[in-house]
C-alpha cells in the first residue's frame, strides 16, 4: 500500500461533465498544471497498480477495472495517471489510464490522502 497526499488542484482540473482526473507529481509542466491535481507519493517507485486493486481518495474507494500499459510506469516515474471514472470501453483507452468504478468523480481537496492498496 502506498500513499499519496493532493498538494495542489489545478484550477481546471475538476469537469463534473468530464469522467477523466489528471494527476501528476511536482514536476508537472506550467501548461498543464491548471488542469492537473498535484499529488506527492510517499515512494513512487513502489506504486503497482493492478486490475483488482481498490484506490482511496480519502474515505471514498474505487475498485480498478483497467490498467493502461505505461500507468504503472508513469506512476513511478512522473507520478502521472490519468483516472477515468467510468466503464471500461471496448476499444480506445488511454494507455496512461487507470479506469475506476464507480462511475463518479470523488471529492477532491487539496491535503487529502490517496491511498493504492494491492
């Protein structure tokens, strides 16, 4: 299990229309920082994300369906993932992805803990 803590919420991050959350570690570029949600992982290179595994934004869990080919990857790297709140589509994921139900966005605060449990 690793944690995470949310430092900044960008000020486009959050589309309530949108299934889709940005995260990304510090060094996330100035042109994508207004639609990203920094978050600071206690040891990334630990981080491994697998179908099956359940993902915490605060108190509210979320069960992993998919896992994109370079999320684990990026996660450990850049501390990037995109979430996707929504059902796993047949064709056309995003190989950065991490889809997640259920299908809604959790409430995100800046402070708040994100916990990857195995």
């Amino acid at each position: 299990m690793q944690k995470a803590t949310v430092i900044e919420i960008g000020n486009k991050a959050i589309d309530h229309k949108e299934p889709l959350l940005l995260f990304f570690g510090e060094g996330v570029t100035q042109g994508l920082q207004e639609y990203a949600i920094i978050q600071k992982i206690e040891d990334p290179k630990k981080v491994k994300v697998a179908v099956g595994d359940k993902i915490a934004f605060g108190e509210e869990i979320y069960h992993v369906t998919y896992v994109g080919q370079f999320a684990n990857r990026n996660l450990q790297e850049i501390e990037h993932v995109s979430f996707v709140f929504a059902e796993e589509p047949h064709e056309g994921k995003l190989g950065s992805s991490i889809y997640l139900t259920p299908a809604k966005l959790p409430n995100i605060s800046k402070g708040m803990t994100i916990t990857y449990q195995a």
